[in-house]
C-alpha cells in the first residue's frame, strides 16, 4: 500500500513536467539572411 502512494505521488510530480517541452529541433526566429548566431570563435576580421 505504502508503494502504491508512492508510485502515485510521484506520477502525479513527474508526468506534468515531461510535457513541458516544444517538439522538433530549436530554430534561431527570422529570416536566414539576417540571423548572425552562431558564429564562429574567433569572429572574423
């Protein structure tokens, strides 16, 4: 009984957190030609 409360609490902390997430790869916003990160070390002269 004791582990079935266990099981439960920590279902009820742990399953909303696994959605906090966005789906796919992150993307930099704004169009290609304007985005200037990531860069290279060290910046070009």
């Amino acid at each position: 009984m004791k582990r079935l409360v266990i099981l439960l609490t920590l279902s009820a902390i742990l399953l909303p957190l696994a959605a906090c997430g966005k789906k796919g790869s992150p993307t930099t916003p704004g169009p290609a030609n304007k985005i200037t990160f990531p860069r290279t070390y060290p910046a070009p002269d």
